[in-house]
C-alpha cells in the first residue's frame, strides 16, 4: 500500500478502518496527487486550509517510488492508476474529487478516463494530456551522480547541486527528497526506477475506445509555463467535453507554489461551484 496522509478540519488525522470517511460523500472528499520528484507534504499547507474552510476530506498521496513508499523496479502511469484504485478500495472510496499537478495531473486524467465511476471533479494543475520532450536528464543524472556518503548536510548537498541546477528554489524541492538515516544520508525517492520510465512519464498514455469524461473539469495552469497552451486546449476537449481553463498569469510550472492564493482560490470556487 502506498503512503498517504488525511487531512480533516484543518489537522492530519489518522485513517481508522471503521470510519466511513468515504463513502456517499462526493463532494466532500478530495485526493491530491504531486509531481515527479513530489511528495504529499508538498500539499500540506493548501490540504490543512481547504479541509477546514469547506469540511473536506483531503488526501494526498505518495506516489509510487514516491515520498518514502517502497521502491519499485518500474513506474508508469498505468502502474499509479492501479495503485490509487487499490487506495481507493481500502479506504471505501465510492467517489471523489481529484487534484493532480503535473504528473499528478496525467495520473488524475487517466483515472478519470479509465475509472470514471470513482471521479467526481477534477483539477488539473499545468499540465496536458500530450507527449513532451524529455528535458529531465539534467536533473535525474545530477541526483544519481551525488555522492552521498561525503554529504554532512543538506547545506553541502545544495552547494553541489548549484554547480547544475541554479535555481534555488528548485534544488530545495529535490533535496527534500535526501533523508538522513543512522547518520547517513540516502533518497527516499527511487532514481534508478525514474531515470527508466522518464520517457514514459513524459508521455500520456494511449487510450483507446474511451468515453469522453463528462463532469466538470478545471485546468489552472501558469501564464509564464509552457506545458498548457491554447492550442492545447482542442486536445484537452477530445478526452473531457465540460472543461474550464483558469490562467495564473504571473506563475510558472509551480503554480500553486508560486501564486498560492489565487491558486486555492480558483480551485475553491471550482470544488464548490
């Protein structure tokens, strides 16, 4: 079983079996899946808000070779759908909201597409149902070549990651990854696993003979990213027939991050709507 965390009036909680959190309460639950190099924590802050403001039930998950889970030999999307599915029969989900960021959002598209019973609304964060070019070896390939036994600190580990990576907020992201265990430093995330499946996770997986999703569907995606454009919104519709497209215009990739206000603002309205 993947990890996950439930948030519920503004506190994580523990999951009890006997509670039927789940159940008959579409509009009251959401799901949050993070992106590559992503954990669930990444959410915390947005999850503890949106629980409290609106009585929600929030899950976010780690994904697979994902936030401390189990290593894997293999990830895809087809992979994490079961996974979620199989989340979704332990917890007594009948049905829910779903949030997903990047890869998160191709995982949340699919198990809209594949498993449409499940799903009641979904936000899409800054990414398309399209292939993309595979730009991520920079940063797999600096993660892998990082020896970690001469790494004393995290601080250490960001100096040597500067020499690749300039962007400092992006090296905090990945190095929340490195945790310190019996005195030594080790990823919780499985790099080998991803550095394999990069052109896969690139990729949105090839559906065929599939019912175009019909329920109300919200892409927020960044002005200053280029992972959703216009002219993508014509593919978006081929898959989902009641889409709405929100522009943050002063973000990037990380949108939720960078404008988290209007961020939870735009998805507030949309889950209440």
């Amino acid at each position: 079983m993947i990890n996950f965390q439930i948030y519920k009036n503004g506190q994580q909680i523990a999951f009890e079996k006997q509670y039927t959190y789940f159940s008959n309460n579409e509009n009251q639950t959401l799901f949050i899946f993070h992106g590559l190099y992503g954990r669930g924590k990444n959410w915390k802050t947005f999850s503890k808000k949106i629980s409290k403001e609106n009585n929600q039930i929030v899950v976010t998950v780690d994904l697979r070779n994902h936030g401390g889970n189990d290593f894997e030999e293999d990830i895809t999307y087809i992979l994490m759908k079961n996974d979620i599915i199989s989340l979704f029969i332990y917890l007594g989900v009948e049905k829910t909201n779903l949030l997903g960021h990047s890869m998160g959002g191709k995982l949340a598209m699919l198990i809209t597409l594949l498993e449409p019973k499940y799903v009641n609304k979904v936000i899409i964060a800054d990414i398309a149902p399209i292939d993309y070019n595979n730009d991520d070896n920079l940063i797999i390939n600096s993660l892998l070549n990082m020896n970690l036994d001469l790494i004393k600190s995290r601080e250490e580990a960001d100096v040597i990651l500067s020499e690749y990576i300039d962007q400092k907020f992006l090296r905090s992201f990945l190095l929340q990854n490195l945790e310190l265990v019996n005195g030594k430093y080790k990823w919780s995330i499985n790099l080998k696993a991803i550095k394999r499946s990069l052109n896969d996770l690139r990729n949105f997986p090839t559906i065929n003979n599939i019912n175009r999703f019909d329920k109300e569907v919200l892409c927020i995606y960044g002005g200053k990213s280029n992972y959703v454009k216009e002219e993508y919104f014509k593919i978006f519709k081929k898959f989902f027939s009641n889409i709405f497209f929100h522009e943050i215009k002063d973000a990037d990739h990380f949108l939720h991050i960078e404008n988290p206000l209007e961020f939870y603002e735009a998805s507030n309205k949309f889950l209440n709507n």
